[in-house]
C-alpha cells in the first residue's frame, strides 16, 4: 500500500474547503426521484442528469471528487469521453460506490447489513483501471425501540472495516459510511447515543483490520433529532452534539469527515456545517460535506428532463456547490440563499 498516494486523494477531495458531490444513487433509486418528477427513466435521461451535474464552470473550487454508480463510470459524455476521464480533467477526482446495498439481516427483523465483499477485490482492480481513485460503502442503522442491536452494528462495522482494508490495497481512499437513519420519532440524545456507538465499533474494527486512518474518509451522519420527533432541536444543538459526538469518537489521524445529509433540506444541511466551523475554528480533521440530495434537489427539479434548463440545473448545482464550501469554511451566510 502507498499511504502516500492515498493521502494525496484524501487531500484533493476534501481539502480547503471542498466537499464531494454523491451522484450515485443506484438505478432503482435515481429512477424512483425521476418518477417522482414525471421525468422519463431512461438510461440516457440518467447519463444527461449526471453529466449536467458534474460539468459546471469552475465546480472543482467546491467539489473535489464526485461518487458514481457503476452505470455512470462506464458510460461517456455527450462528446465521447469517459465520465472518470472528463471529471480527472476538470479537477474533479472520480469516485465508485462498490457495496451492493443493504440487506435483510438474518435473525434481526428490521435490520440491515451491507452487502457486497465477495468479488470485491476484483472490482476494484476494475474500477481503478477505469479512473477511480475513491470508494463508497454505505452502512444503515436503523433506530428503533429494540434497535440497533450489537448483532447489527458489529456486522456493518466489521464489513466496513473489510471493505477499508481492500480499497487500501488497491490504492483507493474508502469513503467508509456507518449512516444512522434519520427516520423515526426518536429524540437527538438517541441519535447521539446511536451514533457514538456505532462510531466507536467502526474504529475498533478499522483498527483491527490494519486501516490506515490518514487515507480514509468517514462520512456519518449528523447527531440530530429524528424526521417525527415532536419537538426537534434546531440547528445551534445539532452543530454542537456533532462536534461532541465527533470529538469523543473519531481519532485526530483520520484524512477527514464529510458528512452525509440524510434527508435534511439542501439549506438546513448547509446551515449544520458552518455553524460547526464557526463553533470551533481549530478541528483536528477537514470537516465537510458529501451530500446527495441536498446538493441536487434543485438541480433535478429545475432540469425536469428537458434540454432547455440544463444550463439552469447546472447553475443550481453550483450555487449549491458553492455555499456548501462557504459553510465548510464558517463562512456562509443565509442571506445568500436565492429565493426558489
Ligand atoms: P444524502 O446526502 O442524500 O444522504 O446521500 C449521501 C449518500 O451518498 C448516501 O449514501
């Protein structure tokens, strides 16, 4: 393993500022939000959507990798070139979700445990012979009354730590993603007991594996009160449980902390970084964004699948980009939200 080259990476997606955009929604789910907005779910319409989202201006000066779904990195730009080639030419460092999602876990109704280490050595051999310098693998635990159990969060550690160790071999930065769901009516002290919990069981079995933190990223979830909770704490507690939750749990080695945003709106998740900066302006980690949906949605809304609004969708995604960055550096301001 060359650390060096792995801290490279860490450091070109996440530092000074920048953050990675997720476009790598699997086909079933990327269809599902197209549906949603009466957009036809064509192979093609998807290649368009992403290719929109990854060709604004100037979007590596807030965006330094993007994460794709193994359609996107084998298909090409509406010129010809591949996706992991055109996004290396524009400063923007390729990236691949390898897991194959979250299953059913045997004995523990309600649970899930992420799939996909068998094979996965080959397929990252692939993938870097394609371009990509990074990965991702998603974990979900879920919060409910008997949940998550240790059974769960043990075996979602364990595969992470797996999946870390391969990617390192290979010469690609794991994105690795424990995500506690925001769903539910539980309250932020659950979250943050949840969270640091799982937290602390992914760096045991980092540790275990031989993970070198310096080369991964870790992308968690913000310690927040659950989507039904009654009486949800605003954003000044959830900037500060965060840093607490992160301070306690995440050893000061790792390459940095991209969050995920989980369902939050695109302002709310940008609001939650910056005031996290302006809370403590000496963190030991880069500490950023990797949102999905709350860098696009108005991208996607805006497109609707017609030629005529790539330009404007492409905007979107870059204002978006940019205020993100802006909070990744304490330095946003709400009165720069544009009306929609
Ligand atoms: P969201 O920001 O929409 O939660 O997506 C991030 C992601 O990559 C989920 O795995």
């Amino acid at each position: 393993m060359d650390l060096q080259t792995l801290t490279d990476t860490t450091a070109a997606l996440v530092e000074q500022g920048r953050g990675i955009l997720a476009i790598d929604e699997s086909t079933p789910t990327c269809n599902k939000r197209f549906d949603a907005l009466g957009i036809p779910t064509t192979e093609e319409n998807r290649r368009t959507y992403r290719e929109l989202l990854v060709s604004g201006e100037g979007l590596s000066d807030h965006i330094g990798g993007a994460i794709l779904f193994d359609e996107t990195i084998r298909q090409t730009t509406g010129d010809g070139e591949a996706f992991p080639d055109f996004m290396a030419s524009r400063g923007i460092v390729p990236g691949i979700k390898v897991d194959t999602g979250a299953k059913p876990l045997a004995g523990h109704p309600g649970e899930l445990v992420t799939e996909g280490l068998d094979g996965l050595r080959d397929r990252l051999d692939e993938y870097r012979e394609m371009g990509a310098r990074f990965a991702k693998w998603r974990a979900v635990i879920t919060i409910g009354d008997e949940t998550p159990t240790r059974a769960c969060t043990e075996a979602n550690a364990h595969a992470l730590a797996r999946y870390a160790a391969l990617c390192q071999e290979a010469g690609i930065v794991p994105i690795v993603e424990p995500e506690v769901l925001m769903d539910g009516a539980h309250g932020i002290d659950r979250c943050h007991e949840v969270t640091a919990t799982t937290l602390a069981t992914v760096f045991e079995q980092l540790h275990t594996q031989d993970v070198r933190l310096e080369g991964i990223v870790l992308k968690p979830n913000m310690v927040i009160s659950g989507l039904l909770h009654e009486d949800r704490a605003g954003p000044d507690e959830v900037a500060e449980r965060t840093l607490a939750c992160l301070r306690d749990c995440v050893p000061a080695a790792v390459g940095g902390i991209a969050f995920l945003s989980g369902g939050q709106d695109d302002v709310e998740a940008t609001e939650h970084l910056d005031l996290m900066h302006r809370l403590d302006g000496d963190l030991p980690w880069p500490l950023t964004f990797s949102y999905g949906r709350a860098l696009q949605r108005s991208a996607l809304r805006i497109w609707q699948g017609r030629p005529d609004n790539v330009d404007d969708a492409r905007n979107a995604l870059l204002e978006r980009a940019r205020l993100n960055s802006l909070a990744a550096r304490g330095r946003y301001h709400a009165d720069a939200e544009q009306p929609v």
